[in-house]
C-alpha cells in the first residue's frame, strides 16, 4: 500500500510540474497567435473587399466584428465580416466582403477543419467564386434548389458555409434597418 501512495505522489508531482512549465509556455504563446490570427483577419478582410483602403469597425455580429470598408476619400465601399456555421467536423468561418447594397464582393474561407479530400475543398477558389455579386436570397446550394454547386461529397460543408453567408448578410441587414440607414451605423 505505502508502494501505491509513493507511486502516486510521484506521479502527481510529475504531472504538476509539467502544467505548470505548459502554463508558462503558453503565457508566451497565446499573445503571439492571437496577433498572427488578428493580421490573417485583416489580410482576409483587404482581400475581400479591395476597393477599401481603412477599415472602421462598427458592431458586433454573433461575437464578430463588423467592419466598414471605406475608400481614400471616407467614402463606404462596403462591408465585411466573419460568417461561420458547423460544417461537417468543424467550424467553418468565412471573411464575407459585401457592397453597400448588400451583394457578396467576395468570401475567403479562413478557418476550418472539414475531411480533408471532402469538406476542406471549401478552399478552393471554383467553390469561393460562385457566391460573387450574389445576394441574401440566392443562397442556396444546388442540393436545395439554388445556384451554389456544392462540393461533391460534402454537401453539409456547402451547406455550412452558405447558410452561415446568408444569416450574416440577413443580421447586417436588419441591424441597419434598426438604425434606419447605414451612415448612422457607420459615423
């Protein structure tokens, strides 16, 4: 029995040493990622919306920031933000940059970890480029009756990041109805 006990405060020690040099690790870690997924934001959102010059951020959609893109002049280009849904295995978020009359400039999927082969063919550019210069009421993938070739085999991942476009455009849009126009959201 004594065998048992010294096996186990052993263990424990072991084991607390160990969370306790991860924790320190990860003080000097966390920092690091969260500035390098900040820049692969911003990165998206300029590809997105390339006519923007300066990015304001405006409000909050389902805990992401909306942003408004604005031109050299102050002028509102657009706008973008992260749409995401539960795809197949995953998350699936989506930069979405959307013109002022609310009509996709542009998607970047840039998170997700959907079945490689399947799912994560959501970053191929064929699958991105069909959801330019459509609106909130034409998504829809194929399988549904719409536009939107789904990905063979993985008709939830299309189906994802669809319907997570649409709610975001849909929640833009009645946030701005709220406040009666845009330029109001926007100052």
């Amino acid at each position: 029995m004594k065998y048992y006990v010294r096996l186990g405060l052993v263990l424990l020690m072991i084991t607390a040493i160990a969370s306790g040099i991860l924790a320190y690790i990860n003080s000097f870690t966390k920092p690091l990622i969260e500035e390098n997924r900040n820049r692969q934001k911003e990165k998206a959102r300029i590809e997105v919306l390339s006519e923007a010059t300066k990015f304001d951020s405006i409000f909050t959609i389902n805990n992401e920031t909306v942003y408004c893109g604005k031109d050299k002049e102050g002028n509102i280009v657009g706008y973008t933000f992260i749409a995401s849904m539960y795809g197949y295995s995953s998350d699936v978020k989506t930069m979405v940059g959307i013109s002022s009359n609310y009509q996709i400039n542009k998607i970047k999927i840039i998170d997700q970890k959907e079945t490689p082969g399947l799912g994560a063919n959501c970053i191929n550019p064929d699958f991105q480029t069909q959801f330019n210069k459509l609106g909130s009421s034409e998504m829809m993938v194929d399988k549904d009756g719409g536009e939107i070739a789904s990905i063979t085999g993985a008709t939830i991942t299309s189906r994802a990041v669809t319907n997570s476009i649409k709610t975001g455009i849909l929640s833009l849009k009645k946030r701005f109805e709220k406040s009666n126009t845009a330029k109001e959201v926007t100052k």
